[in-house]
C-alpha cells in the first residue's frame, strides 16, 4: 500500500471511530421503558410531569387537569382503562385491592392487551404513570424492554389527610394510611421478587426542598442528556407544587361550602385558577432570581 492510499485511509479511520464512540454515547437513552410506581397522592403526577418535561413520552393520550391535580395528572387514558379494567375483573379497585393471587390470574385474560400496550411505542425512551400499576405490575413485567422503575413516596398520615380531602365520603385517615401502607407492600414485594431492576426511590418532602438535587438525580438515573432549557423546565414543575396544592386544599373546602349555598362555582374555579398563574410566575421570577 502506497502513502497516497494510506493517507486517503486516515479520514474513513478518523470518522469510525467518531461514529463509534457516538453510538458508544448514545446507546444508554435508547430504548428504555420509565414506570412511576407509587400510591395516590404521593407525587407520582409531579414526577411523570418532570419526566414529561425532561422530553420522555408520558403517553400520547393523558388525563387532564383536577382541582386535585391543577398541574395535571400525566397519566396515560390507555394504562389506567387498563388498570381499571384489571381491577374490576379480579373484584377489586384502587381504593379495595385484590389480592395479589386474584391480579395474577387475569393474566391470560389481559395478556394480548398488554403485549399490545406495551409495544405501542418501539423507540426511544418512554414510559407510564398511574398509582394502580403499583398493584398490577406483576401482570406487565415480562412484556417490558429494558425497564427503569421511580418510586414515589410520601408519608403515610400525609397521604391519608390528602385522600380524605379528596375522597371524604370514602377515605378516613385510618384507612388512608392503611392503604397507602398496603401499596408500599405491594411494590417491596414487586421488587423482592425482582431485585436486579434499576430503581430509585424519590421521597415527596425531599424532592419539593432540593428540586435541583432531585431532577439531576432523575436525568442520572436513566442516563439521559438535556438541554439547560428542558432542565428548568423540570426544576420550575416542581417549584410550584406545594403552594398550587395548598390552593387546591382550599378550593375543595371552598366547594364543599358551595355545595350548601347558591354560589357561581365557575367563578371561584376561575380565580383559583388565576391565582395558581401568579404563583407559578412569581416562582419562576424567584428561580431566575437565585440564579
């Protein structure tokens, strides 16, 4: 081989071993499944709502806003018919779970639909959130590529305080805690029986307090790279929880009061909504302040 085509060689060289270390780079964001695990009420919409904005495919077709939910739920309609449906055929439902015997035997029954669920998206990263795959998850592991669980928590009486408001007629604190208590089970035992799964457990106080800490813990976790500008973005999601949950504390009083006098409810959902603006604004003023 004479120099000439040596050194026509150096460039073909040079760009392999580019495209080589940039699949090298690449190949931990593909493919990659993200399941938030976690009871009602325990931050599980905010963090499908970080994941959202860190740019991973929550679902095509999500469940809007509440006033339990103001920021929204990020919760995939398809998942929770599901779920629901899951529930229903083995004489259960979030608030009365099965056992975990009666979800596995509809197995058979579900698994075509899961299957078909579960390879709707075949690129790329993406993933679900909905509180009851914290109990069915069993009947979804096996029809996952490459799944990386967060688990939400939050603590027992909080969640129970929260379910109650939301849920008076059904929820008392008693059986709150109960219930958030049999979720957690449910998901130790999940992972008892799967040990090796990539996992990271987010705790609701902590990540409201260090929302910066927690977002780059996420983006660690599942080895993906964000811009500056979708990075923010998460942080800013989370900046505003507590307070817009507070408001919706307020509007579920207010409405309950409503319901036994004549008021306009449209215009207290209206400047409710107007006052959850200000305080996702002036948060943002205060985020761009600190920086």
């Amino acid at each position: 081989m004479n120099s000439l085509q040596k050194n026509n060689l150096y460039p073909v060289i040079i760009c392999l071993f580019f495209l080589c270390l940039m699949q090298k780079k690449e190949s931990p964001q593909s493919k990659k499944t993200v399941i938030v695990l976690g009871m009602h009420r325990c931050g599980t919409s905010m963090i499908a709502g970080v994941l959202n904005k860190l740019g991973i495919n929550m679902g095509d077709k999500l469940l809007g806003k509440s006033p339990s939910n103001p920021l929204g739920h990020f919760e995939d309609e398809d998942f929770l018919d599901l779920n629901e449906r899951i529930l229903k055929a083995a004489r259960g439902s979030w608030l009365n779970p099965p056992s975990e015997k009666e979800i596995l035997e509809q197995k058979e029954q579900f698994q075509a639909e899961i299957m078909t669920l579960t390879s709707k998206v075949n690129t790329g990263i993406w993933g679900w959130k909905d509180p009851r795959t914290s109990l069915t998850i069993d009947l979804y592991i096996d029809y996952l590529e490459n799944p990386y669980f967060i688990v939400c928590h939050r603590k027992a009486e909080d969640v129970a305080a929260s379910l109650q408001k939301r849920d008076p007629d059904f929820i008392n604190i008693e059986s709150g805690i109960n219930l958030r208590n049999l979720y957690e089970e449910r998901i130790n035992n999940f992972f008892s029986e799967h040990p090796g799964l990539p996992r990271l457990d987010l705790y609701y106080e902590e990540v409201i307090n260090a929302p910066r800490k927690w977002v780059k813990e996420i983006i660690n976790f599942l080895e993906i790279v964000v811009s500056n500008k979708d990075f923010q973005r998460a942080v800013k999601f989370i900046l505003p929880n507590e307070e817009v949950h507070k408001i919706s504390d307020v509007i579920y009083n207010v409405t309950e009061i409503t319901d036994k006098i004549s008021v306009n409810k449209e215009m207290i959902y209206f400047n409710a909504a107007y006052i959850i603006l200000c305080i996702i604004f002036l948060s943002s003023l205060r985020d761009i302040k600190e920086n």
